[in-house]
C-alpha cells in the first residue's frame, strides 16, 4: 500500500498540460470528452477517485492525441482509418468507452453533442 501511495505522488496530473499542449479546439474538446469518460469509468469501476491504472490510461491516450499523424485535420478515433493505440489499449478504451458513454449524456451533455457533430461533420 505504501509503494502505490508513493507511486501516486510521482504522476503529475494531465489534464492542463495537455489543454495547454493542444493548440486545435477540437482536439482539446476531444482530450476533455475522452478525461471525462475516464473518470466517469473510474468513478463507478475502481470505486473512487482516478486510479493508477486509469491514470495511465490517460497519459497513453494524451501521447496518441499530440503525436497523431492527421494533425489538426484529425478524424473521430471510430472514423479514423490508423489503429494508433496497441492492442491492449484499445480493448481497455473500447471498454471505457462502452461504459461512459452512455452516462456522458446525464453527465456532460455539451461534450456528448459536440463529440457526436466531430463524427458526422469530419
């Protein structure tokens, strides 16, 4: 329990150096769409506040999102044609994803209807 504890002031939170590291306002939309999914998975999964594994999670998905190959003209990730996340990683957000989403509605609405308009309009 102690070394977790230890490892858990080691990781440095995400969400405002990734904001301020996404100059697209889509793309920053998008890393709060998919920040809220996570939380809300972690939330009602892992009983609590983000945990290690979740935290992860994010930090994968935040690399994938600044080094995308497609830029500023970035597709949805279900429209995209390039598998960017490793196998295990897509199967985790697939399932994150399948959970939350749903949920986004009640939850983050704005975020929800913005993210369905990127899918139909990109």
């Amino acid at each position: 329990m102690h070394s977790q504890y230890a490892c858990e002031q080691t990781i440095r939170p995400l969400t405002p150096l990734t904001t301020a590291r996404l100059t697209n306002r889509r793309l920053a939309r998008e890393w709060k769409t998919v920040t809220a999914m996570v939380h809300i998975y972690c939330r009602h999964q892992h009983s609590g506040s983000l945990c290690v594994e979740c935290r992860e999670l994010m930090r994968y998905i935040s690399l994938r999102l600044e080094r995308c190959r497609f830029g500023e003209e970035k597709p949805t990730c279900a429209k995209c044609p390039v598998h960017c996340y490793q196998r295990d990683r897509r199967e985790q957000i697939k399932a994150v994803m399948r959970f939350a989403g749903p949920r986004m509605l009640w939850e983050h609405p704005w975020l929800s209807l913005c993210h369905a308009l990127d899918g139909w309009f990109r």
